[in-house]
C-alpha cells in the first residue's frame, strides 16, 4: 500500500487571443511550474500553509485588452483506494513595490 502524496505548484501561463481569418482563438503558453509543497506526512494532508518566493524575473498577474498573464495554484493529491485530488484555484501575484 502506498502513502498518500499531496503537491502544489504555483503555475503561471500567459494567455493571448488572436484572430486567423474568421476565427478567434486563445493560444496559452506556460512560463513556469515553481512547487510549493509536497509530502507524503499524513497530519499535513488535510490543512496547511506554505511559502513560495516567485523569482524576480517573472511577470506579474497582468490583463489588457489582447493579453493576459495568469497565475495559477494547483494542488494534486494521490490517495490510495480513493479518488485522486485534483485542484486549480486563481491567484493574484503583485508587482514588486518602487523603491524611491
């Protein structure tokens, strides 16, 4: 029998419509996959909390007209003889402050 695993990435993709010809669609690229979490510690399963330190290089939670960029939390859980988890929640990343 296998433990239980639970893991989470903070996931950012960028989200552009374009338009060929009549047709509108939206490509999706994903920039990053940066984890936060993983264990297989069974009092850490139900509830939690962590940290993750988003690199500097990375663009914000952004959104115009024609462009978007998108973070994402998306948690993932392995259970044995039940069904798997599998989450996605939306999550805003701020601009680093100007320091004057």
């Amino acid at each position: 029998m296998s433990a239980p695993t639970q893991d989470s990435l903070a996931h950012r993709a960028q989200k552009r419509p374009g338009t060929r010809g009549t047709t509108t669609s939206t490509d999706t690229r994903v920039f990053a996959e940066i984890p936060v979490f993983e264990t297989t510690e069974r009092e850490f399963l139900t509830q939690g909390n962590a940290r993750v330190a988003v690199p500097a290089n990375l663009m914000h939670t952004f959104e115009a007209g024609h462009n978007k960029v998108v973070w994402r939390l998306k948690v993932h859980g392995e259970i044995p003889r039940w069904p798997d988890v599998a989450d996605d929640y939306p999550i805003v990343v701020l601009p680093l402050p100007l320091l004057v």
